[in-house]
C-alpha cells in the first residue's frame, strides 16, 4: 500500500460539519436481472444513486433517497428493501399507474459488465415535474449527491430546473456532489450529455468520478489534465477511480495518489464505483482523513466485485481493519 503525495504534506480532514451530516441522493432504482447460470437470471433491484444510498448506510452513513416510484408490487418491494437497508424514504414520491424501469447485465469472462435498459417511462424520470415539491423538501440538508445518469433520465427544461435549484443550493452553504457515471445510449445526442456536464461540472463540490467515463465522454486524457479541468470550474475536492491503477485525489492541500492494496479477480465489476461512492461518503461524513476515507471505498469495492449484480449480501462485512 502506498500513498504518493504531491505539492504539500497531507493534512487531516475535519469532516464537513461539527455535527451529523444531512445526505440527500437522488436517483433511479431500477429492477434488475442479472445471469446466473446459462440464460437463467436473478431478479433484483439496483441503480447507481441506489447502489451508493445502500452502500453508505451499511457503512454506517445516514442518508435519504430521493425518486419516484409507482404502486405496482415491485415498487413495494422496493421501498420495503430499502427500508430493511437503513436507507430513508420520505422523499419517494409514489407515480400511479406506472412501473420501474428495468436492466439486464451481462458480463464478459473478466467481470467487466454490459448493461441493457427499459427504462422510457419509469416514475423516476417524472419526478421532478409531477412533484416539484421535492426540491424544496431538500433545500435544508447539508449535502445532495446526484450522477450523470441522474441527469440523464430528465429532460432538458427539468435539467434546468434542477440546476437552478442547486445552485441556490449551494449559495444557502449546501454541497453538491457528482459521481460522472456517463452512458451514451441514455442521452439522445453526444451535445446534449456534453452541455449537462459542462453545467453540472460548475455546480459541483466533490466529484467523485470514473475514468473510463471521462474518457468515454471526452476522448483520451491525462488523469491530471481531468483534475485541473474539474478544479478550474470550482470544484473543491475530485476522486477520479482508475481500476486496478489506483486513483488520484485532489483537494486544497494538495494532490494525492493512491494504489490499490489488494487487486482481486472480478466476478461482476457492476457497482464497484457505487459502492466505493457509498464508503466514502460515510467516512467522511464521520470526519474521517482523505486517505481513510479512499481506503473505506477501495475496500468496499472489493468485496461487492466478488459477486454478481449490484447489491451483494448483506452478511458481507464492509468493513477492512
């Protein structure tokens, strides 16, 4: 294990607040199916902002999901699970007479995974126009975390809307916190996803980003050149994830890389940037350093890589020594 420091000696983190952080994550859950054996699938349930609201509270964090779900029975067993996880659900708004969205994984011989969606009708992408009460209901929380497949699902005009509203947010004293998960097939066009990031990127106080994502949407680059492009437009601290190669952080008191201290052969890499997500932001809600904060996450994305489909068993520890 090793931790390389750049520009200044790494100092202590006091956490964000002298007192217990309020986390709002809004999202999409999504039932999901995953392969089992031969073209037999499991059914669950998972998306991004979820897989990062159940991984923080089984990290001991405390945070409230925030989407849109419908009256169907897989919508109650969703808020049920939720419920059994720690995670809050006041902010659920409930659409009638829709259904979830849905995702097929697949995965190739080395773990990394492909996904499929039915998705165009799901409640969660209403929400914000049949309910524009939400955004008000967490006007008060400390922080509210939120991903590019969040942005993804809305339309425009409900983009802005959103955007609006954070960037009150944050002039109240708010964070905002963005995990870059980018997939191509969820926008309609290239210049649309590019102008939603360009936005959000301003609005953002903690990125918590993936590489692949980052080249994904904005071609082959440097890991340094993505972390001055993110500090230029304001941001106060980026994690970029880079697999097995580690990952490079940056805050106000320097820039720090970190290796990865033990690479595992993957089973199912779905949700290893979620989970890490989730780690971290219960370490740091604690007001724990940078670097135990990165190790929380590393070594929450370890255990859930080793098993198929997003949410793992909860009889699997967490967390490392």
């Amino acid at each position: 294990m090793s931790v390389k420091v750049y520009e200044c000696d790494y100092k202590e983190s006091k956490g964000w607040r002298d007192r217990e952080v309020k986390l709002a994550i809004i999202g999409e859950c999504m039932i999901e199916l995953s392969n089992c054996d031969s073209e037999l699938y499991k059914l669950n349930y998972g998306g991004d902002t979820l897989n990062t609201a159940i991984y923080l509270s089984r990290s001991g964090g405390d945070v409230e999901y925030v989407t849109a779900l419908s009256d169907d029975s897989f919508s109650s067993k969703m808020l049920s699970l939720w419920q059994e996880e720690g995670v809050g659900v006041k902010h659920v708004k409930k659409l009638k007479n829709s259904v979830p969205g849905l995702y097929l994984i697949e995965n190739a011989s080395n773990g990394e995974r492909c996904f499929h969606y039915w998705r165009s009708n799901s409640p969660a992408k209403y929400l914000l126009e049949k309910f524009p009460e939400t955004l008000n209901e967490i006007k008060d929380y400390d922080a509210i975390f939120l991903s590019g497949i969040t942005l993804s699902i809305y339309s425009e005009p409900t983009r802005q809307a959103l955007y609006d509203f954070l960037t009150e947010f944050r002039m109240r004293g708010g964070k905002v916190i963005f995990d870059n998960n980018y997939r191509a097939r969820n926008w309609l066009s290239f210049s649309e996803a590019s102008k939603a990031f360009n936005q959000i990127m301003n609005l953002t106080d903690l990125a918590l980003l993936s590489m692949e994502d980052e080249v994904s949407l904005y071609g082959e680059h440097s890991m340094e050149y993505c972390i001055e492009r993110w500090l230029k437009c304001g941001v106060s601290e980026v994690v970029i994830k880079n697999g097995a190669s580690g990952i490079l952080a940056a805050n106000k008191d320097g820039r720090f890389e970190f290796d990865v201290p033990n690479v595992v052969e993957p089973v199912d890499t779905t949700a290893a940037g979620d989970s890490f997500n989730g780690a971290f932001l219960a370490a740091k809600a604690r007001g724990e350093s940078l670097e135990k904060c990165i190790r929380a996450g590393q070594f929450c994305a370890a255990q859930v890589i080793m098993y198929k489909g997003a949410i793992i068993p909860k009889s699997i520890s967490l967390r490392g020594a």
